[in-house]
C-alpha cells in the first residue's frame, strides 16, 4: 500500500484553473503569487503574498509553514504565527487570502492489493505498535510530529524507563550500502557522553523506517521555560540556560569520535560533531516545569539538554534524507547563520556557536536577531539583511552583556566568535 496526497484548490485560485495535486512520493512545493510556486496563485488575489507559504509532503503528512505572508495563514480558521510549522491532518483547511486548500491523505494499493481509503489522520500510516520489533516498548502517546518522523512518550517494559521513542521517515533505497553509511554516522552520535546532551540509547531498524530510543525529558523545550516568564526570561537564568548550551556544545565539538572500519578495513580518525539545528525547540528541560513561586527564584536554575545532535545530519551522510527544506539547510532559519545557508555541506562548529547565541538573543527579547516581515523570504534576509543590535530590542540589556551577543552574532564575512568556550568566556567577563 501507497499514499497519496491530495490537494484540492478553491477560491477560483489556481492558477490556469488547475484544482486538484495528487503527490504520491515526499515533496516540498511552494503556494504563493511568484511564478517559481508550484502551486501558483493567479496575480488577482492580492491577499496571497508572492512565496506565501510551504508545503512538505511525505507519508507521514503534510507539513506546513508559513512564510512570513501579509495576511496569514490559517489552518481550520486558525491563524498561524509568522515562520509557524503546522502539521496538517487528513481534511484539513489551509486559507491564504481568499484561497483555499482541502488536504487529503489517501492510501493507493500495490497491485492486487486492497481498495483505498481515505484515513483520518497519518497516524494511521505508521507500523503497528504490537509489531514484533517494538516489543520492548509500550507506545504511550504521541509527543510531536515534524517534517522528518514522529516522536512518542514510551515505556520500556523491562525497566520501566521512560523513553522518547522517534521513528525517522526515510527517502530513499535502504540498501546496504545506506544502511552501512548510517551506522557509521550513529556510532559517533552514540558516543556523546555528557551531562547536557539528551543521550541517544538503542535503534531499531524495520523495513524502510527507523526507531530511535532517547532519553525522555519531562520539562519540555525552552519555548515552555520562556513563554512562563512572559516571552522574555531575566538575565540570569538566560545566561544559565546558554551555559548550559555551550558546555554541550564545547564538548561535542572536539570529542574524539569512534569511527567503525571501512569496508577496506582501514580506519580514520575522527573529532567533533556539529549539531547545525540549535535552536529553542531543541533545547529541553531535563526535569518538570517549576511551579510559579519558582519562576523568580536564582537558587535553583533549570537542568537543559541539547536534543537531536546529529540524527538529521546522519540521515543526510547516508542519502536516506530526501527532504529539500529549510531544515535540511541546516536549521530553522531565524537561528540560521549565513554561512550555514551559503555552505551548509561544509558548515562546521561555528555556526552552533553563532546559534546559541541567536538562543540567548531570543531568550533576553523574545525576538530572533533578524526581523523577518511579511511577505518577505526569510533564506534572502538571511544572506542581506544585518542582525539587529540587542539593544535596539530591549535598552535595559546590561550594555558589557549586549557588546558580547553582539559581536557573537556577527556572521559577515564571517563568523565573528568560532568556539563554544571563546563565548562562554566572553560571557563570564561581561557579568
């Protein structure tokens, strides 16, 4: 069995009258006014911006974002945020303007096989849970889903530990040459041993999917942490959480790394990995949210832990990622670097560093470095437009700790400060 999606346009929008895209493999399309969309919106409807918003298509859904549009994108009457991702379920609607898109997700037989059937949501998609190969986990509820799988709250039945269990959607043949090229790259992510990075456990490989047990934290992402302080945390607990970050960070970038033999029987030494998604999301809190009489308290910051170092990248090293999205550039865009966009395939530990400091930037305002207006591509104000001073953001940011977060966000020519530990000082000296 197959899946299709499908996409049925109203509104009188599509362009040369065209109403219905049936995907039947991953995509990523654009809708908008500009000619290169693939979905494209005749030039009369000036409530659709020109690059309005994305579509990324794979079995496991249709994953939406907004591109920073004039007027909005909704989802079943619900306005999304600028920049917002969205997973979108079977029968949704997407409005942009006057324009709207029915999403359909659909399952195509394999010849000889069963009639299709619509399903009600991509759940459904997704191997059995009683299926023999998770049998040492019970499934207890989902926890996310992205553009590139699903990740569940699980318990293994032996231990009784608690798990975050993620199945990665795979583009592409495993072969054994892809499978060989993956294990390679797990093996040196499997190595990282240190208190603030979420720790990669056990994997499990079934058919054309992988599972990935990781360590389960309750506390949720920074976004939680930030959002009960208002949007904007205090300095000292920003500055903890950042701490926290560049440890991580400093000790990845340099671990020695066990590489396990090529297939001539040589091997070669390796040092460092490159995380190339810090960003709030990825940042989670290793123990529950605090209750409010905590929130002001200096005593007792929280414990956070860099999550996902290195899986998308793994997936990449061994051309079993066929996703042509922002992220696959290396990130969510606002905590993008330049140089991450220009020459992501060569990115190395800086671009984590000036990401970090992105995280702080947030942390401090509530804003990323760069303003992203409507109806503009976020990847051109990336590459031309200049970060904005923290200061001009919020003028009662200590001015020692402001020249710093400053500087670290400098990304033309280059990237200004290049070392986790070169930051963290900077940082200690500022206080």
């Amino acid at each position: 069995m197959t899946v299709l999606v499908t996409l049925s346009v109203s509104g009188g929008g599509a362009e040369q009258g065209r109403t219905e895209y049936t995907y039947d493999e991953p995509a990523v399309c654009e809708v908008g006014r500009a000619p290169a969309c693939a979905i494209r919106i005749g030039d009369g409807h000036g409530s659709v911006s020109g690059r309005h918003c994305r579509l990324e298509i794979d079995p496991l859904g249709v994953h939406l974002r907004d591109l920073g549009s004039r007027y909005g994108t909704y989802v079943n009457g619900r306005r999304l945020g600028r920049l917002e991702e969205h997973r979108v379920a079977d029968g949704d609607e997407i409005r942009i303007g006057d324009v709207r898109l029915r999403v359909r997700h659909v399952q195509r037989p394999t010849p000889g096989g069963e009639p299709g059937a619509t399903v009600a949501t991509a759940r459904r998609l997704l191997p059995d849970p009683s299926a023999a190969v998770l049998a040492d986990y019970e499934l207890l509820r989902e926890l996310g889903r992205g553009s590139q799988g699903v990740v569940h709250l699980a318990r293994h039945r032996d231990s009784g530990q608690l798990v975050a269990l993620k199945q990665f959607l795979v583009s592409g043949t495993v072969d054994e040459t892809a499978r060989f090229a993956l294990h390679r790259e797990l093996e040196s992510i499997r190595a990282l041993d240190h208190p603030h990075i979420v720790p990669f456990r056990n994997r499990v490989h079934l058919d054309e999917q992988f599972w990935f047990a990781c360590e389960y934290c309750p506390g949720g992402s920074l976004e939680r942490l930030a959002a009960r302080h208002g949007g904007r945390m205090p300095p000292w607990l920003a500055l903890r959480v950042a701490h926290q970050v560049l440890a991580a960070l400093a000790y990845a970038h340099g671990v020695p790394l066990p590489r396990p033999p090529r297939r001539d029987g040589t091997t070669a030494p390796a040092h460092g990995l490159v995380h190339r998604d810090v960003k709030p999301a990825n940042i989670l809190l290793a123990d529950l949210d605090p209750g409010p009489e905590a929130a002001g308290s200096t005593s007792a910051p929280p414990t956070v832990k860099l999550a996902d170092f290195g899986l998308a990248k793994a997936f990449q090293q061994a051309g079993l990622s066929g996703h042509t999205r922002t992220g696959a550039l290396g990130g969510t865009i606002p905590f993008t670097a330049r140089a991450q966009l220009v020459n992501f395939k060569y990115a190395g530990p800086e671009v984590d560093v000036w990401a970090a400091a992105a995280c702080l930037y947030w942390m401090l305002t509530g804003a990323t470095p760069r303003d992203f207006p409507p109806g503009r591509d976020p990847i051109a104000i990336t590459l031309r437009e200049p970060v904005v001073r923290i200061r001009d953001r919020d003028p009662s940011i200590p001015r020692r700790l402001a020249g710093v977060i400053d500087a670290a966000l400098v990304d033309t020519p280059r990237i200004a400060i290049r070392s986790a530990r070169e930051l963290a000082d900077a940082l200690r000296a500022a206080r």
